[in-house]
C-alpha cells in the first residue's frame, strides 16, 4: 500500500516520521523548500514529549509521479478545490483521500474527488514546526488519538486500510457521527486556538488567565447553541460529552464548568495554535474556516455569536500588522463579556 501526506508541516511530519517508522510505504510532501531538503539530508526529527529521528522519503508537489492508495491531507483550506483537483490524479482506482484538516472540509472535498474516494478524520494531538525537518510534539503520548469516519460510498476495505495506518501511530476511535465529531473539534478548535492566537500565545496561557477562561467558555456555548441550531450531535472526545460537560443555563452549571476547563485540557496546553504558527511565519491563517464556521452558521440560525465575532476580528487584525500578537489582547473582549 502506497500512502502519502500532503502538506507535511507540523503535524504531517510527526505523522510521517510514525508511519516511516512501522514500515509504511509514504511520501511526506510539502512545498517549502528548506523543510523538505532537510527531510531528504536529515531525516525527520522529532522533539517535546516524543524524541525520534526517522530517515523519511520527501518530496515537492511537483515532483509527485505516483498513484496513492491513501492520501492525508493536512494544507490549510484556503486552496482546498485547486489541491484537490490535483491530488484526484494521483489516487489509485479505489483510493481515498482522508482530510485530517480542522473545520469541516469533507463535503467540498467530495464534491471534486466523489464521496466514494473522501474520509475525514480529527486529530486530537498538537505538534508545532520548529526548524526545517524539525517538528515539537506538543500533547502528551498518552492523549494521543484519532477520530475517523467516513463519507456515503466508502467500503469497509478503504475504511479498515485508513484505520490500520493511522493505528500504526496511535489509537483510532471510529466515528458513525463524522459531522458530529467535526463540530466536537470545531468547538476545541474554535475555542482554544482561536484565544490562543488572540493572545499569541499556547492553550495553557488561555487556561491559565481567568479571564481567559470565562472568554474561551462562553465561546463554547456559542459553538454548542450554533451547532445544536443545525441539528448537530456533538461527538464524545476522549470519552467526554463536551457538549454537555462545557454547557451551562445557570449559574452553578457555569461555575462547574469553569472548574472543568483546566483539567480537560491539561494535556494538550503546551499546543501552539496552528493559526498562530501561520501568522508567526507571514502565512494566511484559516481563521475563516475555524471561528468563521461559527459566525456563518449563526447567521444562519439566527444565533449571536459575539465572541467568535470578536475572534475572527482580531485575529484578522493581528495577521495584518494592525495589533501585535500579545497576551493583553483578551481584554479586547471586556465589553463583549459585560
């Protein structure tokens, strides 16, 4: 079986290094030059809560000759139709592409390459890109997981072929409810990288700011209203109903709810927001297709959304130049919270 990760940054470079590892045929590919050369002189090393240096085979998209049985792609979304009428050449007769993107991107996805060759999975690890061919685990080994479902068309052979790849890293929860597991991550996603670039900082800054917290709550309940508005059934994460667990319509609710934040996220709080390694390194961030999802599906179901508003607002500001990346952003939202 012939894999390949596209769009081989932070993430892909941790997943790759895995797969190499275990003895999976896969191509890391990626367009940045310095990265991939050092992929191909150096190998991929990889630092943080995991420590390994694996020789990898990399390449540039140009470069890319074969047919793949299974492609992950991890781009942002902002060329997401272009990428994937390219990647439709390059999948075998039954092979399918499994997004391991935030938001929901699966049903553009299918809309180029068919259902029949789409698969979405939420990853529930962080990892950030910290030198060419260099990339920093961020969540502990033993939080480490998959969530994977399918679209209308996909065979149990290509589900179970996914499954066992990613296995090779490490446990794969198998979701019946895609969209839902989508909206769970969309939620953490929103939330946490979302105020974590707010405040140029990692998920820990926003847990350990009081004020943080009671921002990154209400965003939540924005998130869970907005998706509960479209008929959505959140998916359980690590085998909680955060739907429920960071829901509240009192004040006692609330006040249990506060209390949970910190220790659901313990974990996970050396992640550096994607969004913020893009707007660090001069990228356009997906700020549109994380918060924004929130703001257009309210929109629609005539749910304010006033914090994740507030996010794409600045957000947008900071990766113009307009504000600088700062902790003191959070109390941009005082008026918002009053």
């Amino acid at each position: 079986m012939k894999c390949a990760i596209y769009g081989a940054g932070s993430l892909g470079t941790v997943l790759g290094a895995y797969l190499t590892k275990a003895g999976v045929d896969v191509d890391l590919i990626n367009k940045n030059k310095a990265h991939v050369e050092t992929l191909i002189s150096k190998g991929a090393t990889i630092k943080g809560t995991v420590k390994m240096k694996v020789k990898v085979n990399a390449l540039f998209p140009n470069e890319m000759d074969d047919k793949y049985d299974i492609i992950f792609l991890m781009t942002k979304q902002l060329h997401n139709k272009e990428v994937c009428k390219t990647l439709k050449e390059h999948l075998t007769e039954n092979g399918v592409i499994c997004t391991l993107q935030n938001g929901i991107p699966e049903p553009g996805i299918a809309e180029v390459v068919g259902p029949e060759h789409t698969m979405g999975c939420t990853v529930e690890w962080g990892a950030t890109l910290t030198a060419p061919g260099e990339s920093t685990l961020t969540s502990e080994p033993d939080s480490l997981s998959f969530h994977m479902g399918k679209m209308e068309g996909i065979s149990d052979e290509q589900f179970n072929s996914v499954k066992e790849v990613l296995e090779k890293m490490c446990p794969v929860h198998i979701e019946s409810n895609l969209i839902g597991a989508r909206w769970s991550k969309l939620l953490i996603n929103a939330t946490f990288s979302g105020l974590g670039t707010v405040m140029g900082g990692t998920f820990g800054d926003v847990i350990d700011d009081k004020f943080a917290r009671s921002v990154a709550l209400e965003c939540m309940k924005e998130c869970i209203d907005v998706g509960r508005a479209a008929g959505v059934k959140f998916a359980n994460v690590q085998g909680k109903d955060i739907s429920k667990l960071f829901y509240y319509n009192n004040g006692l609710k609330k006040k249990l709810a506060l209390s949970a934040l910190p220790k659901a996220m313990d974990k996970h709080r050396a992640i550096v927001p994607s969004m913020l390694q893009d707007i660090k390194n001069g990228k356009p961030c997906e700020i549109d297709a994380i918060n924004g999802v929130i703001c257009e599906y309210g929109d629609k179901y005539n749910i304010d959304t006033p914090i994740n508003d507030k996010i794409v607002e600045i957000v947008k500001k900071e990766q113009e130049g307009i504000l600088e990346l700062n902790k003191e952003n959070i109390k941009l939202f005082d008026t918002v919270m009053m």
